[in-house]
C-alpha cells in the first residue's frame, strides 16, 4: 500500500532526447516551441503549449491546456549535455515539487491526526474521529488519482514537442 502511494507521488520517468543541433540551436529551437506564459489568444484558440524555461543549464516544461487547469500533470525538469559532439536534453518526467510536498504534508497530517484520535479520546469515545481521518485521506489519494487520470496523455505530448524541436 504505502509503495503504491509512494510511486503515485514520487515516481519520476527518467527521459532522454537527442538533438540533431549544435546546443545553441537546440537551446534555441526548445525555447521558440516554448510559451513563457499564456496569453489571450492562447486561450481564445484553445489549444495546449508547452510552458516553461528553457537555458542551456536548466530545462523546466509542462503542458498547459487552457480549457483544463491540471496542476497535477506531469513536468520536465532536465538540462542539456554534451558528449562526444552529440548534443542531448536529459531530464525527468514528473509530478512538480511542490505538490509533492503539499501531498506529503497532507498525508502525514491524516495519520498524524488519526494517532491523536486513536490516544487521546481513546477507543471508548468512539470512532468518529478516526473515520474522518481515512475519509480525508482517502479524499487526498483521490484527487491525485483524479489529476494523473486528467493528465494521462500530457507525457507523451510533452515527450513529442520536445522531440519534435530537437530534431530535423
């Protein structure tokens, strides 16, 4: 069970795109196929970008869909190498940090409060208590499962995008 969870949260897909450029060009070509924010025509055409910040020694990118708003959705977070004249953009596909936190502080404050439940009121004072708690907890694997499920196809977009600006 608690590995399940763990791999909800904190699985991270290890991703690596090889560029048919130089790292200039390719530092280059990523960040012209990339939105640094949303604007109104964006939203107007209704079609996903790519967002994010692209230098040659941070890459940080993620799907943004204006009619669905899932901060759940996987981000790409890399950095391009060069090795052997062979330019590569390598990183990891995952859920962002922040909510991996706010999910982690979420989930130990559940059990946290059911072990309070559970000493201090006792078991004589009934279980009230200690059904609130799984039920939050319960709502909190939930909404992650709801927001993975919402963005089952951002990895493989995201994946194409860079792929496709990387290559000739």
């Amino acid at each position: 069970m608690l590995r399940w969870l763990f791999g909800i949260l904190y699985a991270a897909t290890p991703v690596v795109f090889a560029s048919d450029y130089d790292l200039e060009t390719s530092v280059a070509r990523l960040a012209a196929a990339t939105t640094r924010r949303l604007v109104l025509r964006d939203y107007l055409m209704a079609l996903p970008v790519m967002v994010g910040k692209v230098t040659a020694a941070h890459v940080s990118l993620y799907r943004r869909d204006p009619l669905l708003r899932n901060l759940l959705g996987p981000h790409f977070f890399g950095r391009f190498a060069q090795d052997e004249g062979q330019v590569r953009l390598i990183g990891v596909l995952t859920i962002h940090p922040y909510f991996k936190v706010l999910y982690a502080i979420s989930f130990g404050l559940c059990l946290i409060m059911a072990l309070v439940s559970l000493l201090v009121l006792g078991m004589s004072d009934g279980w009230l208590p200690l059904y609130i708690c799984a039920g939050l907890l319960c709502l909190s694997i939930g909404l992650v499962l709801v927001g993975k499920w919402l963005a089952r196809e951002d990895s493989t977009w995201l994946a194409a995008r860079i792929q496709q600006a990387l290559r000739k």
